[in-house]
C-alpha cells in the first residue's frame, strides 16, 4: 500500500484547508485509513480515521470542525480542516491499516499545515 498527501500549507485563524490522502496498492486489504498529526516539539497524534463501512472517528480536538471523507473511485481520503486554529499547525500524515493475520500500518511522507494567528 502507498500513500501521498498533498494539500497542506499556509492558512490564516478561521480558515479552511482540505488534505488529500492517494492510496495506491493492495487497497482491498485495507481495514480503515486515518489522519495523524505532529506539531513541532510533540508526539504524534490521532486526528480523524475512517473505516472500511464508512464509520468515522475524531479526536475530542478536531471533532466539529474537521471532516474525514472518501471517494473510493478516486481512491482518495480527504480531511476537510475548517476553524483552524494555530495549534493545528503540524505535520499531517495518512495511515493505513491493513489486517492480514497480522496488523500492518502503512504510513504517507507527510503534508505541512501551518495556522498563522
């Protein structure tokens, strides 16, 4: 499984972004694709995830303002970011999880968000 994000860049407070997740491969495999983040000097962290039914979850952080979202015939996952503070200002990263007697985690480069005050 391959990941590419793209979409990330310099927002001001109150504004919008959306992330694109591409995910390429054995994509029948895949259980749930989710959305992490790290901001500098942190650990990273769950932001939004999304299963195989379409069942989505969200950190406590994020939930009313950002939205998970796929289109399987693009093979796409979007993370629609709106409200943005400045403590979102992290590096985004798309993750899969694929279960196949074990569980294996897939992991794209990484797409910079930066929320100026």
């Amino acid at each position: 499984v391959q990941l590419v994000e793209s979409g990330g860049g310099l927002v001001k407070t109150g504004g919008s972004l959306r992330l694109s997740c591409l995910f390429s491969g054995s994509t029948s495999s895949i259980n749930a694709i989710n959305w992490y983040r790290r901001a500098p000097g942190s650990q990273r962290e769950f932001v939004a995830g999304i299963d195989r039914t379409d069942k989505t979850m969200y950190a406590d952080s994020v939930k009313g303002r950002f939205t998970i979202s796929r289109d399987s015939a693009k093979s796409t996952v979007y993370l629609q970011m709106d409200s943005l503070k400045p403590e979102d200002t992290a590096d985004y990263y798309c993750n899969a999880v694929v279960w196949s007697g074990t569980l294996i985690q897939y992991w794209g480069q990484g797409t910079q968000v930066t929320v100026s005050s």
